[in-house]
C-alpha cells in the first residue's frame, strides 16, 4: 500500500493545503459506489490516483512527512482511498502511526470501512479521541442515521445531486457541504469535516459518475 501527499493542493474546493492519496486497494469492496459512482474514478483525479501505487511511499516516509508539517496545519487524509489496511478491516497499527505523526496537526478524513465491525469501529474511536478526525461516510441519510447512532465518530452523507435534506429521516440536522454551494468557501476556510460534532455534513454527488452516485443517495 502505496501514500503519496500533495503539499499544496490545487483542488478549488480543498484550497491550498495538503492532501493526500492511498493506495485504491485500502477502498472496501463493499463500498456501494465502487462498481460505480465514485467521484475519484474520473477526471483528473482519477489520474492522480493511478500514480500512486508507481510514484507513491511507504507509509513510514509518509508519516514522516505528516510530522513535519507546521503545528496547527490542516491536511486532509485521502483526497481518494480509505483508511490503511486491505480490503473491510482497518490496519489499526498502520492507523496509530498515522494518528502519532499528526499529533499537534489537524488532519481529517473519511471511511466507508464499516464501523459495524467492533475492531474497526474501536480503531476509529481511538482516532477520534486522539485528534485525528474520521468521519464516517454515509450512502444516503438512513445509512448516516445508523451511523451516527454509533455515537463513536462525526458522519457525512451523500446527497442527491439534484436536491437537498436539512434533516435526516430520523430528524438528525444536515448541513450541506459550505463549499459546495457557496463561493469562497473551501476546506481551509470552512473546517467543518475537521471538528467533532453532531451535525451531519452532506455532500451533493458530484464527478463523472453523478448520476450512479445520486441514484444511491436517494
């Protein structure tokens, strides 16, 4: 499993802070969107993304460079890929390595690996709980209920590309993604994936595959 970090992104909806890539093997099969509608599978991304496994490092080299970040740095963990470990199941000590190295840092991720598995689910709380932010990924609004029942991690949701929900069908709040529907706005301004919080977080389906993406949203 191959990492490969991007110091200045150039995504217009990140902003310019770092960002990185893990290898597509780390993506659970069991992800709805991986037969189709996953928004890293196209366009220039999807090219960044084939690279890693030929151009990418060991993720002792790319921790090192995660700990060498200012203090305070806001990086978000896989612009495409999941968290580390083959497959459904969490490599919790490749994880750890991960968590240490951002210590003083203000990373963020998200996972679709399944938190109904107890020893995924205890690796993502201890991340949480260690300043290194994992938010589940929801499939549509019912999944992210389930999710967020689990009280153990912040959640997001996919959202159909052509509306949007204020709340879920258990009557959780849904805040659209800021830099989604609003100019000047991107993850380096906006932080809200960064903190632990109740509020679920939502995101339009967007990419090449939209269409696929938003049927399973809705």
């Amino acid at each position: 499993m191959k990492y490969r970090l991007t110091l200045k992104s150039k995504n217009k909806k990140t902003g310019p802070i770092p960002v990185s890539t893990t290898s597509a093997d780390s993506c659970p099969p069991s992800c709805p969107f991986a037969k189709g509608g996953c928004y890293a599978k196209g366009g220039p991304l999807a090219i960044v993304w084939r690279q890693v496994d030929d151009i990418g490092t060991s993720l002792s080299e790319f921790c090192g460079t995660i700990a060498k970040l200012p203090a305070g740095q806001l990086w978000r963990h896989n612009q495409a890929g999941d968290l580390p470990g083959q497959g459904e199941t969490i490599d919790a000590k490749a994880l750890d390595q991960i968590v240490k190295a951002n210590q003083g840092r203000r990373g963020f991720t998200y996972t679709h690996k399944s938190p109904f598995n107890k020893h995924n689910a205890n690796a993502i709380a201890k991340a949480n709980a260690n300043g290194f932010t994992i938010n589940l990924s929801g499939n549509n609004l019912a999944h992210a209920d389930k999710l967020a029942s689990l009280g153990i991690a912040p959640v997001v949701a996919v959202l159909p590309s052509d509306g949007t929900s204020t709340t879920t069908p258990a009557g959780r709040k849904v805040v659209q993604c800021p830099a989604t529907n609003r100019e000047n706005v991107t993850c380096a301004s906006c932080q809200l994936c960064q903190r632990q919080r109740d509020v679920i977080v939502g995101f339009p389906a967007h990419g090449a595959a939209h269409r696929k993406a938003s049927a399973i949203a809705a």
